[in-house]
C-alpha cells in the first residue's frame, strides 16, 4: 500500500498508524532511516534488550549504556551506508 505523507517545516514526517502496526512501531521504539537509489528507506531497529541472555559475556553495562553504544553503532552504520 502506498500513502501520501506531509513534510513539516521541521522536516518531519508522521508514519501512518497502518504502517506503524505493521512494523511493530510503537511511541518508544526507533527507526533507521536511509536512502538507496533516491528513495527513503525505515527499518524498526531491534531493540538489545531483546536478546536478553542470549549471549554470554562478563563485562557489565547497564540497559541505558548498551543503548547508547548501540545507537552509536548504528549512526557509525548509517553514514558509513551514504558515503
């Protein structure tokens, strides 16, 4: 299905509730935005805390910091994906 959405002079676009149900998108979650051949691109970034205990390791970090490294990651992905 195809929709036609608004630009603001802020630059943003509202994602249609359809769609939104259909990703999974709900107020907290977040999305990578990128473009390939001249069109815009979302994907729903899966959330770490989902794997919770599916790998092992011993180094510590609290919920909030493995966000924060993740979401470097991804901006790190991201512009290495427009260059």
């Amino acid at each position: 299905m195809i929709y036609t959405v608004s630009v603001t002079s802020q630059g943003q676009i509202s994602i249609p509730a359809k769609l939104r149900r259909q990703l999974g998108l709900e107020k907290t979650k977040k999305v990578l935005i990128f473009s390939q051949d001249g069109k815009l691109i979302a994907e729903p970034v899966k959330d770490l805390l989902e794997l919770k205990g599916s790998l092992k390791t011993k180094i510590k970090a609290s919920p909030r910091q493995i966000r924060e490294a993740f979401g470097k990651y991804l901006a790190q992905e991201a512009v290495k994906i427009t260059k």
